[in-house]
C-alpha cells in the first residue's frame, strides 16, 4: 500500500488555497470541507477503488469512480446505522411500521451527503482527485420503486421519520424492476424495463439470516383446538436493508425491502412435475413475486400476481414485527415478550392507502391461529395497532378483490374477512336496526355479478383511525365515500395533509435558493420549515427581490442547457417555464393546459405583432401501459409540439416540450427552474398532490383550481397570491345534478371550438386527420372531468398570469410570499401530527450520540 498501489496521483493546491472552498455561501449549508476530511475521504475512495472495485486509475471508469465515493460516503452511514438500532434496543420505544408497496427514493448519494453535512468536503476531495462530483452523482440509478404521489410520499416519510428521531422502519418489495423508462419514439410513448440493479446497488444490504417463509394456496382444517392452513406453496422473502440517515442528528433508520426466493426443495419433492431441470427452472415463478412494480397509478387491477405481492410484503413484514416485539428488551436474546395485550404500545401499523390492507387479516391469523388468542382480545389488538391512510375517491382506484381469487390464493384469510365482516355488520344493525341498504352499503363483501372483497372498508374497520391527505380531501371521504363510516365512528377519521422534505426538495435540488434563505433567517428552517414565515418581513426588501429572482434566472439557465442537450429545440431562457409534470391521467386535465396552449398559439398567429409573453410550457410525466386515453393525450402534446416549435411566425415566444421519462432526478432539475406551476385537476379529483409544494417552496408561482392542498396553500400563502381559476367542489356537484354538457360550451365559445376544430380536423396531424378521434370523442360526449367548464376562467386566468410576468418585481414578491408560506408543507409537519395523533409516539429533534463519542 504504501508503495502506492492504489494511491491516485494528483498534485492538488493545499486545501485552503482551492477556490472550491471560498465560496462563502456554501459554507452553511453543504458543510465544511476541513483538512482532515477531505484527506481522509481522498484516502478511502482510493481505498475502495483498489479493493471494492478492483481497479486503478487506468481502467477505472465513470461509473467505478461512483461506485469508489458512494462506497466512501456509505462507510460514513454505517457507525451511526449500528449505533442507532443498538440505541433503539436499548431503549425500547414504541416502533413505527410505514407499510407501502411503493418508495419511489430517486438517488441516494447526493441525500446522503446533504444529511451527513458532507457535500463541500466530498466536492473538495473529488476535485483534487481530478474528478467532477456532479458528473459522478449523475452516474447512479434512480430507485424507481414508485409510480408517482404515493410512493414518492413514502420516502419523503422515511426522511421525515429519521429526522424527527422515530424508530421507525420502511416495509416494502425490492422490485428487480421499477417504474418503466418512457422513450418518446415518433410522438408516442415507448415502455422500456428499468433494469436499475443491473451495475449492482451501493446502498443496500442483504440480510439472508432474517429470511422469513410466506404461504400461498392450500387449504384450511378446522380442529378443536383450533384452525390450520395446510398444502401451502412456500416463497422465502429475502430482505434488503437500505440505510435512511436523519438530518445531522446522527439516526439512521431502516428501509427493509423484500425479494422473492424459491426455498431449495421448490418443486423437488413433486416428482411429477417433469424433471429436475424443469424444477430448477420453475423457481423462477415462485421469484417472479418481486420481479416488477405494476406500473398503474390510481388505477386499480385485480390480477393474480398484484395480490400475491400485496400479501407477500404483509406476511414477511409481520413476521419481522412479531418477532422484534417478542425480542427486544433490554439487553435479551431469548424471547422474553409474549404478552400481546401490549403489542399497540410498542407497534403502530401505517398502511399506505389499501395496497398493504392484507396486514389486518394476517395480523388476526397470526394472533387467533398460531398465538391462540381469543377472537376479541386479537381483534382488540389489531385495530388498536393498524391505522390507514387513503389516498384517493376514484372509484377505478379502489381495490376490490374477487371473492375466488382470495379463495384460491388466500383461503384462511377470506374465512377471517368473513368472519370480521359478520361481526361488523352485527354491530351495524344493532346500530341501524332495519337499515338493510345501510347494511349492504357498508358491507365489506359486495354482492352482485361476482362477489368481491372491498379493501377500503376492511381497512376502515380494521384500524382506530383513518385519515385522508389534505383538508378537502378528508373533508370529502367524510361526506361521501366513507359516510356511513363516519356516521358510526366518526371518531377514526382524521386528516393528515401531505407534506415533502425539504432535505432534497429545497436543500439539495435548490442550494442556490436555500442560501440565499440562509442568509436572511439562518439555517434552522431546514429542520424547522415554519421558519420561512420569517422572509414575509423581507417581502418588499430590494436586496432579497433581487437575490431570489437571480436564483431563478441561474436555475433556468442551467435546466435550458440540459434541455437542449436532450431536445432540438432551443430554449428561451427569458420566456416563461410554465410547467405541468405529474402522471398522465384524465383527471389532471393535461388536455386543458392543451387547449391553452392552442389558444395562445392561434391569437399569437392573429396578431403576430402584438407583444406577447413568451412561454416555454413543459409537460411531462408517464402513462400506464394499458391507459390508451392517457397514451393519445401525449401524442397530442408531442404533435401540437411540432406544429408549434416549427412555426416561424411564433418565434421564441412559445415552445412546447413533452419532458421525456420524468422521475425523481428529473423533477430535481425542474422544480427549481419553474415559474408557473400548473395543479389543474377538476375540484374534488385530486387528494392531495405533492408535486404542487415542491414547485411552491422552490419560487415558482401556481395557476390551480380549488383542488387537494391547492386550497391549503391559498390560505398560507393568500389567494392573491395563486393563481386560482375554475369551479369549486360545489360547482362540480351542482353540475352533476343538473348534467354537464359538453356542446354548449364548444358552441359558445369560439376560441375552444376553434382549438377542437384544430385537434378533430387534422391541423396538428395532418398524415392522420382523424388520428385524435377518440380524444375528441371523449372531450364532446363523455368528460368525466368537466374539461370545457373550466376553460373559459382558465384562459382569463392565463392572461392575469401573462400581464403580472411582464412585471418582474411584483411577480418576485408574491414568490416570497408563497416561499415564506410554505412551511406547514413540510413531511417533518405531517409526520410529527401522525406522531402524535395515530401513533402515540413523540417526535424529537435531539441528537444520538455519533459513533465516535464515547457512549
């Protein structure tokens, strides 16, 4: 070694001399890059290029240099990892059980460093090495194990969760592949697997000595002493722990993912199944559990295979919870814990919208069938222990299981569900005598063509409380889906309002912007983001008017330039960047924000001498596979793309782009460089969104209906200062009383029947005149989502936004006032109320002793 085997050579300027290191504005905010750091890390990634990756400086590669920091920046997480489950079995508080089928975690290198206050030091140290960080960070996979809000929800919790100092844990599936990558080819969207685990994953490890059996199929036997599942199929499930470090208080939490595993007798002991190679073979279906996440969002698809992977992740994950409660106290190996009266003192259960709601039946077999509690004692425990969140009133996004299927697949667990249901709907008629229609509506059996198993009312009535994600939104399950529910136990029902971290949404995707924060309130709004109120006070300050419009200019011109390695278009960065990034789908009305763009296109070709203000629109995001509506809607995109880019006569005054594959990475970059952000869902549709914070809290304005927490950020930030257009809930529902019809508006609005003229005529495809048929069809004769009926306040909304843009000044200072309004939207808010209010626990911001403290 010291014969510099693995030494890389570079002649550096000492330390305090590199320029890299006087930029005082970094300082705060990325940490500092001292000698002795930067010198140690240089050490350990030549370390872990030598003996991690096997390689030196003359084949080592882009991707192995990444591999050579993550490895060093991971060595950083793992002293306090240790320390903190040790220090959580010490003590032995009461854990928290986040259970989703989705964390959607984007990279983890860059966070990683944010959290760890080691961004400047690793900045110095792959610098002197003659390394670029920010071409090495661009290196890593996304983990792409979410579809949209709801995943991505999950891992702004984990982040929260560890920051606020909960012992708490993330239970999920380690999906081999993750949400598709979207290639636009020729104006459509292409699917391609998102092979992320193909160069290996630096943040996970493997935990084979707590693989757990989980049972499918088979068959009950009732006994007098009890019931048992017998002829099961067995998968393993094999976890992986990945690391989910707090902001600079030293925890490191855990976020357990499960993968499938074929146990080594796996079709074997069956001599008839054709052979020993066939048997091998035939492991890959037992495997295929975890293979890939269903690429649907709020869309619900009742297939083998889903439910399979929704039980999978229960029955491993209690298997794990049962066995910690039973171990953990102080300083004891053997199972000391066998009391389960006070399993919900020492567990809370979260379950992620329905998708996890298999935990309650499961919870109860485990009591009833192998621990022998009575019925009622484990029932007791059950709904004192779980708690569900719902995450949308569609009702194609329901999840309502066929009745044969759980027979076949799950046949003790549907007896179970029978059995609550009983009991439940006893209580409902001595509640409601001869309320019959109640009893069917409540029922968690649907009767009718094919029975089905209704996983929202299991939810509900298996959990002590249940809680939608904005205001509106549970204001709305109250009134509505789950009235009756509300009506016999309006105790359980709670709101919890979305939140997002402002670690990666504000920190690490806007350092720019939280410097200049920084400068003015200190740092403490990072953990602390109700501190932002602190900027109203700096509202009409010239200095902080002109610093915030700065940050935004530099952000644009940074995204133009990614944009223009990636399009052939070249951007404006002067114009408007007006955009609309969030999953394709009917309710989110990307065709209104079309029919916008349309319009302007048309009165800017009317008078071409006009001075218009120029627009970039940005839309962006993937569509489910099987969703042809959401499929054509980004061929329409793409083809007014076309039309619009080429036309001379419209100049850089509009530019329409179909941002290509967003994700998580993609939305870091975005974010920061918007000025307007389009949250245009019909009133009453959208639970909550996230994406609309993100876009708040980085300077960017938002033009939105009455919609999720749209109406909570009105109120934080005053409504003079949103962009607010459109019908209210109200407005909606007094239209579906009376009928929407399409056809009055197309007639009296000339500007929107001329843009339906357009998109029906064939101007924007004129190869395939007809090509948009089935959108036109839809818009005319069978919008659910009521898209005329907004467009007229929509467009006068626009306009509003066009004439303030033309004023610099008064636009920043309603972007202060949305900054500095912005805090109640921290996940670190929303977890401490779920803290408080469900799970009985008290958050902290208290430091744990690092590892290198003296315990």
């Amino acid at each position: 070694i010291t014969g510099g085997l693995y030494v890389l050579a570079a002649a550096p300027a000492p330390v305090w001399l590199s320029v890299r290191c006087l930029h005082p504005e970094q300082i705060s905010v990325r940490g500092l890059a001292g000698v002795e750091n930067v010198s140690d890390l240089k050490t350990n990634f030549n370390r872990h290029l030598h003996f991690t990756l096997v390689k030196d400086r003359n084949v080592a590669t882009k991707r192995d240099y990444y591999f050579a920091l993550a490895n060093t920046v991971r060595d950083h997480l793992v002293g306090r990892w240790i320390r903190t489950q040790q220090h959580y079995y010490e003590k032995d508080p009461k854990r928290v059980y986040y259970l989703s089928l989705e964390f959607y975690m984007g990279r983890t290198l860059q966070n990683t460093m944010v959290n760890l206050a080691m961004e400047n030091a690793c900045d110095e140290a792959t610098y002197q090495l003659g390394l670029d960080m920010e071409e090495l960070e661009e290196m890593e996979e996304d983990a792409g194990l979410g579809n949209g809000g709801l995943g991505r929800l999950a891992a702004c919790f984990l982040d929260s969760m560890a920051t606020l100092g909960l012992a708490a844990y993330g239970y999920g599936i380690r999906y081999e592949f993750g949400i598709f990558n979207q290639k636009i080819v020729n104006g459509w969207q292409v699917e391609e697997a998102d092979d992320w685990l193909r160069y290996g994953n630096p943040w996970e490890k493997a935990r084979p000595e707590y693989m757990r059996p989980v049972h499918f199929y088979g068959r009950t036997e009732h006994h007098p002493d009890g019931v048992k599942w017998v002829d099961t199929q067995v998968v393993l499930a094999l976890p992986y722990d990945t690391p989910v470090p707090g902001y600079r208080n030293n925890v490191v939490n855990t976020m357990r993912l499960w993968s499938a595993k074929a146990p080594c007798e796996f079709n074997l002991k069956d001599f008839n199944i054709g052979g020993y190679i066939q048997a091998v073979l035939d492991r890959n279906l037992a495997e295929n559990i975890s293979r890939v996440l269903y690429p649907n969002d709020n869309f619900f698809e009742g297939k083998e295979l889903r439910l399979k992977q929704e039980y999978f992740v229960v029955a491993a994950t209690l298997q794990d919870i049962i066995r910690r409660f039973k171990a953990s106290k102080f300083g004891s190996r053997e199972i000391v814990r066998t009391d389960f009266s006070k399993l919900p003192e020492k567990v809370a259960i979260q379950l992620n919208d329905t998708h996890p709601a298999m935990a309650i039946p499961e919870l109860m077999r485990v009591l009833v069938d192998e621990e022998k509690l009575q019925w009622e004692k484990a029932w007791d425990i059950c709904v004192r222990t779980c708690a569900y969140t719902n995450h949308t009133v569609l009702p194609e996004a329901l999840e309502r299981w066929p009745v044969p299927l759980l027979q076949h697949l799950l046949p003790r667990h549907l007896e179970i569900i029978f059995e609550i249901n009983r009991r439940h709907l006893e209580r409902v008629a001595s509640l409601y005598p001869g309320d019959v229609d109640r009893l069917r509506r409540m029922s968690l059996v649907e009767e009718g063509g094919q029975k089905r198993v209704n996983m929202a009312h299991l939810c509900i009535v298996g959990s002590h409380a249940v809680n939608g994600v904005a205001r509106i939104h549970s204001d709305i399950l109250k009134a509505t889906v789950f009235k009756d529910f509300y009506e016999m136990d309006p105790h359980k029902f709670q709101n919890k309002t979305n939140g997002i971290t402002p670690r990666r949404w504000l920190v690490m995707c806007n350092p720019g912007l939280a410097e200049v924060i920084a400068e003015k309130i200190g740092e403490e709004f990072i953990r602390d983001l109700d501190q932002l109120k602190k900027l109203e006070k700096f509202v009409n300050d010239e200095a902080l008017i002109r610093d915030i419009a700065k940050v935004k200019q530099e952000n644009k011109l940074k995204f133009s330039v990614h944009l223009e390695e990636h399009y052939k278009v070249k951007i404006n960065p002067n114009s408007m960047f007006d955009i609309q990034v969030k999953r394709i789908h009917e309710y989110k009305r990307q065709l209104l924000n079309c029919l916008h763009i349309i319009t302007y296109y048309n009165r800017i070709k009317k008078e071409p001498n006009k001075q218009w203000t120029p627009r970039t629109i940005m839309i962006g995001g993937k569509a489910a596979p099987g969703y042809h509506t959401a499929k054509m809607i980004i061929r329409l995109i793409t083809a007014i793309g076309e039309v619009v880019n080429n036309d001379p006569v419209v100049g850089d005054r509009l530019k329409v782009i179909f941002l290509e594959n967003y994700r998580v990475t993609l939305a870091e970059k975005a974010v920061p460089a918007a000025d307007l952000s389009e949250q245009i869902s019909t009133a009453g549709t959208e639970a909550s969104g996230t994406g609309n914070m993100k876009f708040m809290l980085n300077g960017a304005l938002t033009i939105g209906t009455m919609d999720g927490a749209n109406v909570e950020m009105a109120e934080e930030a005053g409504e003079r200062n949103l962009f607010i257009f459109g019908m209210r809930v109200e407005d909606v529902e007094a239209m579906d009383k009376k009928g929407y019809n399409a056809s009055e508006y197309y007639n009296r609005i000339p500007e929107l029947k001329q843009a339906m003229d357009q998109i029906a005529g064939g101007f924007f495809s004129p190869k395939q005149p007809d090509l948009f048929k089935d959108i036109v069809d839809m818009l005319m004769h069978h919008d659910r989502f009521k898209v005329f009926a907004d467009y007229e306040d929509y467009i006068k909304c626009q306009e509003k936004v066009n004439a303030l843009y033309k004023n610099p000044k008064e636009w920043t200072k309603k972007v202060i006032h949305n900054i500095a309004g912005s805090g109640k939207f921290s996940s670190d808010r929303t977890i401490a109320q779920y803290a408080r209010e469900i799970w009985g626990v008290e958050p902290s911001l208290e430091k744990i002793p690092a590892p290198d403290d003296p315990q």
